[in-house]
C-alpha cells in the first residue's frame, strides 16, 4: 500500500484526536444525563428535567460529529479525488440544526411549565447544578482548543454544544435561586430561566448554522488566509507575482487554486517545475492545504493585465 503524504497524514492525525475528545464527550454526557434527570424528579424542577434531555440528545449529535470526523479522516480515492472532508462539514450542519431543535423544545416546554402551576424547586438542586456547570464549561473550553488547534469548524460547534449545557444549566441555577429566596409566586422562575437560556441557544444556533452553510457552499476563506497563501507562493524561486488565488475550505483542510506568473521566455519544462515547487511549498506550509491546482502564466508587463497579453 502507498504511504499517505505528510499533510494527509496531518489531517488523519487532526480528525482522530478530535474524534477522540468528541467520544470523551459521549461519555460525559451518558453521565451527566442521568445525574441531572434525576435531580430534576427529586428536586421538582423542569429545568434540570430539560437540561437532562437536551444531554441525552447532546449523546446523538456527538455520535453525528465522531461519525464526521472519523469520515473525514480517510484519504482521497477515486470516488473522492478531494478526500472525505465534506462529512465533516455536514455532521456540522446536522449539530447545528439539532441545537435549534433543541432550543426550540426547551422553549416550548418552559412557557407550557410558566403557565402550569407546580410546586417550587428543592434547593439540593443547586449544588448539583454547581458541579454540572463546572464540568460542562471545563470540557467545552478543552474541546474549543482543541479544534482551534485542528481547524475545525465542527468541533467548534460541539465545544458551544458542551458550552449551551451549562448556559441552562446556569440559568436554571439561577431560577431555582430565586424561587427559593422569593417563596411562594415565584415557582416558575427557574422556568423563565429556561426559556431565557433557549433564546441564547437559538441565536447560537443560528450563526452556527450559517458556518456550516457556509463551509458546505464552498465560501471563500478569509482575507488573511490567501494572503498567507499568496505570501508563502512568492517564495518559491522563479516565481514573478501572483495574479489570482482562490482558497476554500473543506472540511479540515483547505483546497487552493492559484496563478502564478513567471518569466515568459521560460521552458514548459521550467514552468511545470515552479508550479510544482508552488504547490509542495504550500502543501508542506503550517495552513492545513490538502490539494492545490496551480495555473502558470507569462509575467505581466507594465501596465498590463495578464488576460491581456493571452492570445
């Protein structure tokens, strides 16, 4: 079997660490569900009950972004000349789109709670909620770095997954304080502190959603990214100016489409020598690049275009 090159061996390496942090998760959430479920029987409050469900759904949509991620690590093939790096993308999109289910349930389940009279919370409810916060916040912030450090939108979606699990869990520690210092006519404040926490968890769930569109319909990476690209395909010896430079992403890594201008006196020979030297170069650069198509075209002359010059 052919050995992998070193940058999809990168991206391998990046997509089974993520997936590993993202089966962490799973399990955390299998723990913590049960833990908050039954808090919330004992303690009488819909909000722990929510926060218990909205785990138990938390435990499907990790399984969709470690399905993900785990797809996303297999090389190219025939089928796939770009790799597998979309399945990334849309377990993306899929988390996303269960964040604003969820956040639309939770909603819908508070304001039947606001107005069904029920008895107060318990305040044992607190302490367990403090220790769930912390936890959720700890491990959201540990999978957040570890996607900044893999370049991976998904798992920046999953970490404010993790993260929206302690935001309603904040929130219903918040409510059930105050219906245990207001007393009686205040038994539904850890309701509206559900319903307060899902508008938070909708108007995330929407800039997510649009992320994962975004990646999906091949957007363009930002400014910095191509002229990181650009700067990097100017080193290369022999190589004049740059004239365009496309740069999108795919999944966990970045596919580049460029032109480069060279000296137009210069060989087909000694022209295919420099868009190969482009594309190692960038191939081998820190910008997680999986693939790059470089077109070579005559240096312009002064005050002149490079499609002016073509025949």
């Amino acid at each position: 079997m052919t050995a992998l090159p070193e940058y999809h061996r990168d991206t391998q390496r990046r997509a089974h660490e993520g997936a590993r942090f993202v089966a962490q998760g799973i399990l955390l959430n299998f723990v913590l569900a049960g833990i908050k479920l039954a808090g919330g029987i004992w303690g009488n409050t819909y909000a722990l009950i929510a926060d218990a469900a909205e785990s138990m759904i938390d435990i499907v949509t990790s399984s969709l972004v470690w399905v993900g991620l785990r797809v996303a690590a297999r090389p190219p093939d025939a089928e796939h000349p770009y790799g597998h790096g979309k399945a990334e993308s849309i377990s993306g999109l899929l988390v996303s789109l269960f964040i604003l289910a969820v956040g639309t349930w939770i909603g819908v389940e508070a304001i039947h709670e606001i107005r069904t009279p029920h008895q107060g919370p318990h305040w044992g409810t607190l302490p367990l909620l403090a220790g769930v916060i912390a936890a959720k916040t700890f491990f959201s912030r540990r999978l957040g770095t570890a996607g900044k450090e893999s370049s991976s939108n998904t798992m920046g979606i999953e970490a404010w997954h993790h993260l929206t699990d302690a935001l309603t869990s904040a929130a219903a520690f918040v409510g059930i304080s105050i219906a245990l210092l207001g007393g009686k006519g205040f038994e539904t404040a850890d309701d509206w502190a559900a319903l307060a926490a899902c508008l938070v968890i909708l108007w995330n769930g929407f800039g997510f959603l649009r992320k994962a569109l975004a990646e999906m319909m091949d957007t363009a990476a930002p400014a910095a990214m191509e002229s990181e690209v650009r700067a990097i395909a100017a080193t290369v010896e022999g190589v004049r100016g740059i004239d365009k430079c496309r740069v999108r992403r795919s999944g966990l890594s970045h596919l580049v489409d460029i032109h480069v201008e060279v000296d137009g006196a210069l060989s087909v020979r000694q022209g295919h020598d420099i868009a190969g030297a482009v594309k190692h170069r960038l191939l081998g650069s820190p910008l997680h690049i999986s693939d790059v198509l470089v077109h070579i075209e005559p240096a312009r002359s002064p005050g002149v275009s490079p499609s002016a010059q073509q025949p």
